[in-house]
C-alpha cells in the first residue's frame, strides 16, 4: 500500500511510497512498461486502499506507464507451515471474496486509465479469478513455473495454460495469449 504508516508497519526497510513512485516514473520517463499491485487485506484502511489507487491513477495519467494493475489480498498463512510476520501483523484480517470483488470493481472504476487489471487467481483461487472477470479484470495472468512471493506461504501452484483457457471460454470470454 503506498500510504507510509502502513508501509512502516509492514515493511520498514522498502523504499518509501514517494520513492516508489518516483523509480516507477522515471522506468516510464524512461520508455519501460511497469505493472502495478495492491497487496490489501492486512493493516491498511479502506482509505488507504483508496488513497494507494489515486496515487497509481495519478502517475498513470502523468506517465501512461503502467500496462496493468493486479490487486490481490494477504495471505496470512496456511495450515502446517511456520510463519513469520511482522509484529503489527499477528492478527490480520482475513479479507474474502466479497471483498476481493469489490475491490476489483472499485480498482477498475478508479484506474480507467490502466489498460489492464488482472485477476489474481494465484492468492485468491482459479473460480474466483474466473469470477473476477465479470467484476473488471480482463487478464487472468498465465502460468507460473517459479513463485518467490507466494511459495513461502505454502500454496503451490500447478496450473496450467488449458485450465486458464477453460475457466476464461467458461466465463463467456475469448482467451488471448500476449506475447
């Protein structure tokens, strides 16, 4: 969330959200193509949620750099594995697919300047990611061979390209490969 008291909380050795920004306007000054993310579902506010995606859509209309927005919640744990958060984390609200959806409504409503919004599948499961579509997203991800962001909370991933054309065709879509 690119708000500092939540930022201080979670991960007080990242950069600041102003730093953030700034390295994401320069990559886009400089011709790259960035994604953007919203990680909710922990410490943060609705406000902050709020604040982080007027501060996305805001250089988004400076730069036009971001070629998509993935908004998925924290996942706090999972049964059998040992994990280590924050201390301001202890107990994190557990956010559910009420709250996924509307937050993908709302993030597509506010980012109409983001091309894309992609549906995390991968933190939020593949029927909800399927749901999703019909909330905003128009981008399921693809396939993953390697995860260094989720692997620590033991959720594995075997999912692959035909499930994601499946689940796309079953919502009434068109599934398209980017290059």
């Amino acid at each position: 969330i690119l708000v500092e008291r939540v930022r201080q909380k979670i991960s007080p050795k990242k950069i600041s959200s102003d730093r953030w920004l700034e390295v994401m306007q320069t990559a886009h000054e400089a011709g790259l193509k960035t994604t953007a993310t919203m990680v909710y579902g922990h410490v943060e506010t609705k406000e902050e949620r709020i604040l982080h995606l007027l501060r996305l859509r805001e250089l988004q209309d400076r730069t036009h750099g971001f070629r998509s927005f993935i908004p998925w919640s924290f996942v706090p744990f999972k049964k059998g594995v040992s994990h280590h958060f924050p201390k301001m984390v202890t107990d994190p609200f557990i956010s559910g697919g009420d709250d996924y959806l509307k937050t993908v409504a709302i993030s597509r409503l506010m980012l109409d300047n983001i091309e894309h919004l992609q549906s995390g599948w991968l933190t939020e499961g593949l029927k909800l990611g399927q749901i999703a579509l019909a909330f905003g997203c128009d981008d399921m991800g693809g396939t993953l061979i390697e995860d260094k962001v989720l692997e620590p909370t033991g959720i594995t991933v075997n999912t692959r390209q035909s499930d994601l054309v499946r689940l796309i065709r079953d919502a009434g879509f068109i599934p398209v490969q980017r290059d």
